[in-house]
C-alpha cells in the first residue's frame, strides 16, 4: 500500500500540465492539415481535382513524419554539426543526419536548440511530435499554388527534399539556436519559417510549373463553397494550438497567444470584408474573401502572438488584411505576379501576410508581455524573455533584425525550391500531368472521384455504370 502511494507516473521534470497542453496543441495544429486544409483546398478546386488535392495533403503528412523520425527533428533541432566558428552563420546552420531511433531519445526530457530560459517540461516525444505538425503543413500550403496539374509522383519526391534542404535549415536558424536566433530575430509560430517560407515556395514552384490548362484557370470556380467552411472553421481554432503551444508551457502567454490569435483573425476577417464593400470592382462582400481576410489575420499575427498585447494584435489584423487586400487586387496584375499562376493565392495570403507580420513584430511588441517567468524581485528563475519593438522601445534594432531573417527566408526557400523542383523535373522527365490527364483530373490519375455519378461508386466509365439497374 505505502509503495503504491510513493510511486510517482513520471519523472521529476515532468510537468502533467506542461505535458498535456502541448500534446493537445499539437492534435490541434495537426488537425490544421488533415482535415482542415485538406477539405478548405478541395472545396476550393474544381471537383475534378478534390481527390487529387486531399490525397496529396496526407501524403504529404505521412512523407514528413518520416522524414522527421529518420532525420528532421535532429536537422531542424538538434545539436549543431558546427561547420564553422563558434558564433559564426555556419556554426548553427544545421544539425546531423540523425533519428529519433532510441528509448532515451523519446522519454529523455526534451532538449533542444531552441531551449529556452526554463527546463522543458516535457519528454522528447512531445516535442518532436509538436514540432513536426508544424513542418507538415508547409508544404501542404504551398500544395494550394501547384494544384490541377503537378504529377502525383513529383509530390511524392518533392515533400521529402523540401523538408530536409529548405525548412530544416530555415527552422534550425531562426528556432534551433541558429545564426538568426543568436542575433535576435523572433519568429513566436513561424509567420517566416512556415507562413513566408510556404508563400515563397508556392511563387517558385508555380513557375517553374507553369499555368493550369486555360479551361480550368478560366472555370476555377470553387467545388463546394460549405467544405470550405469546415475546412476553414478548423484552421481558425486549430490555431489556438499554433500560437498557443509555442510558448511550450502552459502559461500566462500561452492564454495570450490564443485571445491575440483571435482577435487579429476576426480583425483581418472584417477588414477584407469591408475592403471588398468598399473598393471592389463588385463592391460585394463575399464569402471567399472573408476566408482570405481570416487567413491573413492568422498569419500575421503568427510571428508575435506572444509578444503584442490586445491592441498591437487589432493593428496587426488590420495592416495585414489591408496590405495583403491591396496585394491580391492590384500587384497581381503587375510582372511577375501576373505572370504566374498561383492557383489558391498562397503567395498572398502567406506570403506577404508572413512577411508584413514579421516585421510588425519590430514595430508593436510590448516588453511587457513576457513569454517566460515574471519580471520582479519575487521571481527566481533565470530571468524573464520579451521583445521590445519601436513603439515602446523607440528603437529599430528588432526590426532591422526582423528584416535581415526575411531576407534570408526568401532567399534561401526560392534558392532551394529551385534547384528541388528542377531536380524532380530531371528525373521524372517533366513535372507536369500530360494534357490528356489534366482534361479528365482525379478519375485518370486515381481511378476516384470525390462524387461519383454511379449509385456504388465505380468510375464513370466502368460497366456497371452502363448497366441498366444503374440508374
């Protein structure tokens, strides 16, 4: 009895809470991807292309959690291979080709890189899982630039090669205790490493693809207007576990992460709704451009959810929504925008909102809304951690550093991008479906539709639909 009373479920740097929230913060960012954007993209391509585009987005899913296991997590977050000077750019710039393949290396407490004033509070495992939801689902956006014509088994290579040359060197220094990270660039949930990086990536890999066939970007009109609800409803409060978990405890700012996310998200929402009512050809409001504002104001406020107060989070979803309006509606139609075809507008909604959200962390976070520990004389740990942006600090130090990561973000994710899909170009001979495949969509890549016109389900063209029972 007295053994069964002593016994303790975990270790003593096991905090049941810490550990609990981040898990279920976790769930949260990974139900963002499947189903969230999986039913917002297909309800947002034409229904020949539903299939198409939700199964890539669990296979992309699936290829990132075992590229994470196998080396990711130890790439983006593990020790440094220290490929020059101590404090150097690429001292930092990645870690080593190892797994996640032992008992310690899961139940161990989690260290990282990205370490922070205070203990991790939880094992291993909990981080990596939670960290890799965050590298799935940056290229299942930038899949919402390349749908109805990239070949499935271009996917099938291109996740892997992006994970591992693009995002885990972006994430290892900004996040890992990287070069970016040492200057003092913040990222608090991957407004740059995810949102930017992704938006970059859409650019890119859209034109070097090339456009969809003219009869479908002249007929792009959504599937199924109610999937994008869902899908949408999903990626709104999956984001309570996006900027929520990323404090890694939880705490005070982990609660203020979530209302900022919020109320930035409604701001962007009404923002672009007013915005289209106003200064549209149509002046409408629409239900499309609603979602377009929500996803600004989520992006935007990516980057400082913890670090802004209630006020700096209404600035952020308005600038955001406003510049990335502004941006879908008029620099769309200038060189080289309009020149690519970007199917979903992920340059704009994550791109330019990830950027203008960076660096409006240098201009509206508030030093007192601190993310670790309390700041006075009763507080005992190993100090309090801020960001101090001009309108309270009156300096431009945060964002010329904010500016200086973007820099690279963009540079090194067109760069990589680049040289990847070019690659899977050589060796597939040609990224693309051929004309005949693009003309019929899901049924001649997969053998499936999402609504088949036979009662049980068979393909269009199968004998049972020419059966006289099938009517």
């Amino acid at each position: 009895m007295l053994t069964a009373v002593t016994n303790i479920p975990y270790p003593s740097w096991l905090n049941p809470a810490d550990n609990t929230w981040q898990l279920v913060a976790a769930t949260l960012v990974g139900l963002m991807s499947l189903p969230g954007i999986a039913v917002l993209y297909g309800g947002l391509v034409r229904k020949k292309w539903i299939v198409n585009t939700m199964f890539m987005t669990f296979m992309a899913f699936s290829i990132t959690l075992v590229v994470w296991m196998l080396w990711g997590y130890n790439l983006a977050f593990g020790p440094a291979s220290h490929f020059g000077a101590t404090g150097s750019f690429w001292s930092n710039f990645i870690g080593h080709f190892t797994p996640l393949a032992t008992s310690g290396s899961e139940q161990g407490q989690a260290v990282s890189g990205a370490n922070t004033l205070i203990p991790f509070h939880f094992p291993t495992a909990t981080l990596a899982y939670f960290q890799f939801v965050f590298a799935a689902i940056t290229p299942i956006l930038f899949l919402g630039a390349l749908v109805g014509r990239l070949k499935f088994k271009a996917w099938l290579l291109i996740v892997p090669l992006w994970i591992t040359l693009v995002y885990c060197v972006d994430a290892k220094l900004l996040w890992g205790g990287g070069f970016f990270a040492i200057k003092g660039a913040v990222d608090y949930s991957g407004g740059y490493v995810i949102h930017l990086s992704a938006g970059v990536a859409a650019f890119v890999g859209a034109a070097i693809l090339g456009p969809r066939r003219w009869q479908d970007k002249e007929n792009a009109f959504p599937s199924n207007l109610m999937m994008v609800a869902v899908g949408a409803g999903i990626l709104w409060l999956g984001w309570n576990g996006f900027n929520g978990g990323d404090p890694f405890y939880a705490g005070a700012d982990a609660a203020a992460a979530v209302l900022n996310t919020n109320v930035a998200t409604a701001v962007g929402l009404i923002t672009w709704v007013v915005w289209d009512m106003v200064a549209s050809k149509q002046k409408k409001p629409t239900f499309l451009g609603a979602i377009n504002g929500m996803i600004c104001g989520l992006v935007a406020i990516t980057p400082s959810a913890g670090w802004v107060n209630g006020a700096g989070a209404i600035y952020v979803g308005l600038i955001a929504s406003t510049v990335v309006w502004f941006a879908w509606n008029f620099l769309s139609k200038c060189r080289p925008f309009s020149k690519v075809d970007d199917a979903l507008g992920v340059v704009y909604t994550h791109g330019f909102a990830g950027l203008t959200g960076g660096l409006l962390v240098g201009i509206f976070a508030d030093p007192g809304m601190v993310e670790y520990g309390i700041k006075g004389a009763h507080y005992k740990g190993a100090g309090s951690f801020f960001v101090d942006g001009w309108f309270y600090g009156h300096s431009f130090h945060q964002l010329w550093e904010q500016f200086i990561a973007a820099l690279w973000i963009i540079g090194w994710t067109a760069f990589g991008t680049a040289i990847i899909f070019f690659f899977v170009k050589l060796v597939l001979g040609g990224l693309r479906e051929d004309d005949a495949t693009l003309a019929v969509g899901d049924l001649a890549i997969h053998d499936e539709e999402a609504f088949p016109e036979p009662t049980f389900g068979e393909p269009v063209d199968s004998p049972s639909h020419l059966h006289s029972d099938n009517v």
